[in-house]
C-alpha cells in the first residue's frame, strides 16, 4: 500500500512510500481508506509541536478518515466487507470521562493515523458511515466535527433560543454553527473575510462580524444581545481572542477552549472570569459514544459537513497542510486517497 510517513519532525520529512499490506487480527477490520481531512492538530504534529505526547519517527499522519471495508477478522460481528466506515479520533476512549490511556489513543499522533491507502483498526473503533454522506464528507467528522459536538451541546449545553458566537471558518467553527441551529440558537459568526461571512450566513449565521474591522468584537456582539452577554463562546484563537470571548459571554456564560490557532500564551485578567461566575472549560473531541450520538444526529437531520473547494491527493499532503496553514481555505481541507 502507499502511505504518507513522517521520517521526522518536519513537513520536509514527509513522503508517500510504499509499504506491505497490513492484514487485520481478531477483533480488527481493514478499510480502505477513500479520503482524509486535515485539522490543524495535525499540522502542528507533522511539526512536532505535541512533543513527547506524539511519534515523530516513521508516523503515518492524519487522524480524520474514511473509506470501506475489505476485510475482518476473526469475531469481528459489526462489519461486513463493504460496509462504509468512519475512524473514531481516540480508538480507546469509548465512553464516559477519559483516562491517559484514552488520551493517548488519538489517531496520527502516538499511533499510526490515516493518510494512507489500508488501515487495520479495531472494530470498536469504527463507525458506519451515515447514508447520504460521501466519503470525504464523512472523513471530516471525528475530530473537528466530534470536538464541535461536545463544545456545543455536552459541554456547551446550549438550548433553543441560547446565542452562541463561533470564530473563523474552520472546522470546528463551521461545524459549531451548524450543530447550533440544529438545537434552534442564534448564532453570530466572526471572519476577517467578508466573502467567507456571506457564506457562515450561508450555513445560518444570524449575524456576522467581520474581526479585523472589529478587533474589539465583544462590544457589537453584546449589542447583539441587548447587553446581556451571550450564552457561549466557542474559543478557537488562543492568546488574542481569548480576552474578547470572556468580555462577549453574559454573567455565568461559558467559553470553551477549543484551540490556540493565534498563540498558546496570554498574560489574562483572571478577575473578568472570578468576578463574573463565568466557566472556562477545555474540549478535547470525545468518545466513542459521543460520536454515535453525533453520527445519528448528523444522519437524522441530513448534515452535510462543509469542505474547501480545494482537494488534494496523498503525494500532495504536504501543499495540504501549507494550504491549511496559510488560512485560504473555508471548511475542512479533504485528501482523497
């Protein structure tokens, strides 16, 4: 099979080569893999940047993918040669609260992930794949898709009628702001891009800033809210957004830290928080049950993910993760494989 491998840190030290065909064990299925989405966790791992929580030698990348299956072994009862599937983003993080284990379990990051043409995985976990996606779109679920899931409704617990502000246009903000409407909450969408507001308005945004005419957003998004504050932020940029989603949230709001895509280091005003009751939490993805609950909801409701117009193939991962990292793209970055 070809595989991408990561030699070392370093997007110079990835190439696509060629490697015997893995066969699965008891209890495992083999997929062939159809198409893989880029997050930004795996650009920072290409890098290096999760150190002693990664491999960094002879790594296939890439947690987020989908594809068929070609083969089962012995006892595997879920899966039939055939079936469409879906990798879950930590294999061993099946339900309830994580342990280090679960945590270390992540696809394309201590194990091998899924930029590459046959994966063995164990039948708990896999998903099938809801009906009327196409494999790309089903790719661009477990990890962007998941952590948007328990941002907004297992951790957020937002409600019908709740305002809730996403940031930018990446997965997870566009996976945010659809789940959002799904529960019936207003949604205010931020972007440097006006060109990429129109289309979050697209997808339902109720009301759009556009944030480098507003640096100081908190304020037009409490006026949204006729000064109450908003319910839930979902805090994607790190260090620079980070004081503007605190100011945003209403007394006893939320703000969940998603990522760090401006900077992982803030000298923060602890008393907007203390002052406030308001809650701060970390999102990590989620379960194996909580991205059942999200595959039927996505099913139910007939989803569609939203992907760049862009597509690459496996010899062209590292111009994916430039693409990604250079910030063009709208939605989640698809390699077809």
């Amino acid at each position: 099979m070809r595989a991408a491998v990561l030699a070392n840190a370093g997007i110079r030290n990835l190439s696509v080569v060629d490697l015997p065909d893995p066969e699965p064990g008891p209890g495992e299925v083999l997929v062939r893999v159809r198409a893989v989405t880029l997050n930004y966790r795996d650009l920072l791992t290409v890098e290096g940047g999760y150190g002693s929580r990664q491999r960094t030698e002879n790594l296939i990348p890439v947690s987020d993918g989908a594809g068929e299956v070609v083969a089962t072994g012995g006892g595997v009862t879920r899966f039939a040669t055939g079936d469409r599937v879906v990798a879950n983003f930590f294999q061993r993080w099946q339900a309830g609260e994580p342990d280090e284990v679960g945590l270390h379990s992540g696809l394309g990051g201590l194990i091998d992930g899924m930029a590459c043409e046959l994966r063995v995985l164990p039948e708990n976990g896999l998903c099938h794949t809801p009906a009327h996606l196409t494999d790309a779109e089903a790719a661009a679920l477990p990890c962007a898709g998941l952590t948007a899931w328990s941002a907004v409704f297992d951790q957020g617990r937002i409600k019908p009628g709740d305002q809730l502000l996403t940031q930018g246009s990446g997965g997870v903000s566009v996976f945010a702001l659809q789940f959002a409407k799904l529960a019936g909450a207003e949604v205010i969408a931020t972007s440097s891009s006006d060109a990429k507001l129109q289309r979050l308005r697209e997808l339902g945004a109720n009301h759009l800033i556009n944030y480098a005419d507003t640096p100081e957003w908190a304020r037009p998004a409490r006026e949204i809210s006729g000064g109450r504050g908003l319910d839930l932020v979902v805090e994607v940029g790190g260090a620079r957004t980070l004081e503007q989603s605190v100011k945003a949230v209403r007394l006893g709001g939320a703000v969940m830290l998603v990522g760090v895509l401006s900077g992982a280091n803030h000298d923060f005003r602890l008393p907007l928080v203390v002052t406030r009751k308001i809650r701060l939490e970390g999102v990590t993805c989620g379960s194996y049950e909580q991205f059942q609950a999200m595959l039927r909801a996505v099913e139910h409701n007939g989803l569609k993910p939203a992907l760049d117009d862009r597509r690459f193939q496996l010899d062209e991962l590292a111009a994916a993760l430039e693409h990604l990292r250079a910030g063009a793209h709208f939605g989640k970055v698809v390699i077809e494989i």
